[in-house]
C-alpha cells in the first residue's frame, strides 16, 4: 500500500507543501532560473516546480500539480511515490536512489547536483508537513 492513498491525495499532500514552500524566499532554488519536474506514478501525479522568474514576497517560484499548462522541464525524476516520499524524508539518499535505479533524471542532469542543498533544506520542512497532513 502507498504512502498516498490515491492520485487526488498525493496531488493535495505535495502540491500542498511545494505551494507552501514556495511562499518562502530560501534562494536556494527560487531565482534559480530552473524548472523541474517529478514525475511520480503509484499513484500517478506530476509537479513542476519553476523558478524562471524573479522571486516575489510570497511567491518564490511557481507550483504546478497535473497542470497540462506548466512549462516544459529541463529536469525530470521519475519515481513512484513512495520512493520520493521517502527521499523527501531523508529516509535514503536521492545518489543512491539514482544510482540504483528507483529514480530516473532526464534533462539536465549537472542540473540536479545544484538542487542537493534545496533538497537538504527542505527535508525537516516536509517530514513536518507529512506529521500533520
């Protein structure tokens, strides 16, 4: 059994905390001029995060959940949810992750190397948000 009990939770669950994580100007990933996608299957959704643009107060980058409209990606993970779940709270590391197999980089693969410190950052936010959502 998944983490998410179906597509509509993890939409509500991830777009929940990148929409709140994005109200934060952590410079880490906002103004990065990065866009970057999770593709993520059982259960299926898809996030684009987009930092083109300046960071604005309450606005670091934009979240977009299943969004046929988010803009093309110039990085990709494709995972399943329970795996980014997982990486999200620190429970593995997203090297060996890649290394294995269990998630997929497509794009700009220097790229991903950038997002560690972002990555580090976030995790203790979303082991929270997951405690109470």
């Amino acid at each position: 059994m998944s983490v998410f009990r179906d597509s509509d939770h993890a939409r509500a669950i991830l777009g929940g905390f990148f929409s709140e994580e994005s109200t934060e100007d952590d410079r880490l990933f906002a103004g990065s001029g990065m866009i970057v996608a999770y593709s993520l299957h059982d259960p299926q959704v898809r996030i684009v995060l987009d930092a083109t643009n300046p960071p604005q107060p309450g606005k670091a980058y934009d979240v977009y959940v299943d969004d046929p409209a988010a803009p093309a990606a110039r990085l990709e993970f494709t995972t399943d949810a329970d795996t980014f779940d997982r990486l999200y709270k620190g429970e593995a590391s997203g090297m060996s992750l890649m290394m294995s197999g269990k998630i997929k980089v497509s794009g700009d693969t220097s790229a991903a190397m950038q997002l560690i410190p972002a990555l580090t950052r976030a995790i203790p936010k979303y082991k929270k948000y997951r405690e109470t959502h």
